[in-house]
C-alpha cells in the first residue's frame, strides 16, 4: 500500500484514532507540504443546509447539507468543487478544486453541466511533521481519492467502505459500530 503523503490522497482513521474529532472518519487531503498539511472530513454532514448557510448565493439552493469539515475554524466555509477549475482555484485531483471564496461560485460555468459542490464548515489541519508522525503511529490509513467517493451522496458508510478497500486485518472494522462500547 502506497502511503506517500500527498494532496488528493484519502486519510482513512484507523480504529486506534480514539480523538473523537476523527472517529471513523475518511479525510481528503487537500494540502500537504513543509508547514503542515489540511484536510477535509468528507462523512461528517450537519443537518445545516447549505442554503440557509450561504442565503448569498441562491445558485446554492438544493446543494444539500453543510459538512463537518474538522476541528480547526469551525466558522470558516470550505467549498470543495467538481467541475470546471479557474485559475484561482487549489487543484486537489484533476477537476477537483477548493474554491478560494464564495465569490468564485459566482463565475459562470464554472461547475460545468454536472458540476458539484460540498460545503465544509472547518477543516483538519496538521503541524509540521504531525500528520507524518500520525501516519507512523497507525493513526490514519491512505489511499488514493476519487471524485465518486467523495461527491457520494450519502457518506453514512464511507469510512466501513474504505475499511472494506484497505482489506485483510481492516476488514472486519467494516463491521464495527459507531461506538464499541454499546455493542
């Protein structure tokens, strides 16, 4: 298994990740360098609608929930986009992007005919060498991301997914409950 560090990557939780920010979580990596890395939790949605979020761009209506995106800035909105990239955009995989404000939802085409958009309230975000020492530890899985995956429609079961996907001894955590201690 490949577990180079970097962006449009899947950091998938392992079972001995007890910090309950990330419990059975899969994270898109969408930055990683020297400083540090951020990341997006992708199977953490609120029952905030994007559109009572952002009632600035009624283009939003019918996006569906706001996300979870992680523990730091819990008031910053993320946007994460398929479709068609802008200049300004921060490419994560080829058509996916962070868009760098609520603005550039505003540039027409820009999601092209089947566009689509998550909103992230928060992000997951890593010191210099912490997501490394992580990843050393047993903490965080990776596999390569996928825009299918990430843009599903419901993300209730992606993390017993991706433990079906890391196979062998992962395998049977598919199975494990939200939390172990009511089983």
């Amino acid at each position: 298994m490949d577990q180079k560090i970097v962006k449009g990557k899947f950091l998938i939780a392992t079972p001995i990740l007890r910090d309950p920010n990330f419990w059975q979580t899969v994270v898109l990596l969408c930055e990683h360098g020297p400083e540090g890395s951020l990341g997006l939790v992708l199977n953490r949605p609120t029952e905030v609608e994007v559109s009572t979020a952002v009632n600035s761009l009624p283009n939003l209506a019918g996006v569906g929930r706001v996300f979870s995106g992680g523990p730091v800035q819990k008031s910053a909105m993320l946007i994460l986009c398929h479709g068609n990239e802008p200049t300004e955009g921060s490419t994560i995989l080829k058509n996916i992007f962070l868009a760098k404000d609520l603005d550039m939802m505003k540039i027409p085409g820009l999601l092209g005919p089947e566009g689509k958009i998550k909103c992230f309230l928060g992000y997951a975000g890593w010191g210099q060498g912490q997501l490394e020492t992580e990843i050393k530890t047993g903490a965080w899985k990776l596999l390569p991301a996928n825009s299918d995956l990430i843009f599903i429609p419901d993300p209730t079961f992606l993390w017993q997914e991706m433990m079906h996907r890391l196979g062998g001894e992962w395998e049977i955590y598919a199975t494990m409950p939200p939390d172990p201690n009511l089983n």
